[in-house]
C-alpha cells in the first residue's frame, strides 16, 4: 500500500480499534488514525477496480465517505459519544486528504 506502510502508527492505531472490546475507551485521535488508515486502503482498492477519480475533489469526495463509514461503524459498536465521533471523522478527513495530497494521486 502506497499511502501508510503497515508498521506505520495509523496501521497500529487500525489494529487497536478494530480489536478493543465494547465500550473501550478510545480516542478520537485513535479513531482518525485508524480510519484514516481503512480510508487509503479502500480508495487503493477502489482505484484498482475503477480507475482514479477524475478530479481531486472527487477523490476527497470518496475519502470523506469512507472515513465517515468507518468512524460511524466504530462508534456504534464500541458505544462513543457524538462529540468524540465528529471530532474523529473531522481529523480522519484531514489525515486522509493530506495523504492523498502527498502522494500526488487522484
């Protein structure tokens, strides 16, 4: 994966979301790691399967909704508040977006 290497902090920080028990106590600085991590991997996949989108915005547009998926997701089962997921999805968007700007890929 081109985005963040599967030893990088967001690759750990997927890891420890996805597998915390049930009304963990997780950050949303954790959660927007972890997201930001599952974004890349399915705009990867979506640009395997699709093509690239064809403008930058578009890309942003499919990055928002994949992190929002993944924050929402995790907050049902792990039972967070609403202020923690919104800060999440937030700093997920950021993560992702400045990802993507870094890799030149769109």
């Amino acid at each position: 994966m081109g985005w963040f290497s599967n030893d990088s902090d967001e690759a750990q920080s997927y890891d420890q979301v996805v597998n915390a028990p049930h009304k963990a106590e997780l950050s949303h600085e954790l959660i927007a790691a972890a997201a930001s991590y599952e974004a890349a991997k399915a705009y990867e996949k979506h640009c395997e399967q699709n093509g690239k989108p064809q403008s930058h915005e578009e890309a942003k547009e499919l990055l928002a909704g994949i992190t929002g998926g993944f924050v929402d997701r995790i907050v049902e089962t792990k039972g967070l508040d609403f202020v923690d997921r919104e800060k999440a999805k937030h700093q997920a968007r950021q993560r992702a977006e400045g990802a993507l700007s870094n890799a030149g890929e769109y």
